[in-house]
C-alpha cells in the first residue's frame, strides 16, 4: 500500500453550506478510517483548506474516492489535489 496527501480548498460560505451534509460526510471519512484506508483528514483554521493522508493501493483509488464525498459533489470542496506521499519519519 501506498500513501497519498490530498489538499484542497472550501468554498467560501463552506461552515454554512456543510451543515446538510456534515453528518453523512463525517459517518463516511469514519468507515474509511477504520477500512485503514484514511490516516487523517480535516480543515485548515478558518476552513479555507482541507488536508488528509490515505493509504491506497494507487493515486486512482484516493481520487474516486475524493470525488464520490459528499462535499466535493455539493462543492464545498472546490479543488482538491492528491500526491503520492514518501513518509520520512
């Protein structure tokens, strides 16, 4: 398995625009978690960024994976890039 970093940005109403939708994203990002496939994910202070790593077996995997969550098909996420990531320590 591999791991990638995801980094992305929210709309600008994002904390209004979430609330709809928060319960089913955050039931999801805990399935993926316990799969092991999420290490962590969340927003930067403000919420203007999210950041995550996930352990997949390729980058194709962590970007369907991004585009099948509920706040990328609202658009509260409005760009999100994934990388893989070498973890140094």
């Amino acid at each position: 398995m591999a791991r990638f970093v995801l980094w992305g940005t929210y709309c600008s109403d994002a904390l209004e625009k979430r609330t709809p939708f928060r319960e089913e994203h955050l039931s999801r990002l805990q399935s993926l978690k316990q799969q092991g496939t999420l290490i962590t994910l969340g927003p930067t202070e403000g919420s203007t960024h999210v950041f995550g790593i996930f352990e997949a077996e390729n980058l194709a995997t962590v970007q369907e994976l991004v585009t099948q969550d509920i706040y990328w098909t609202q658009g509260i996420w409005t760009s999100v890039e994934v990388y893989p990531w070498i973890q140094a320590f």
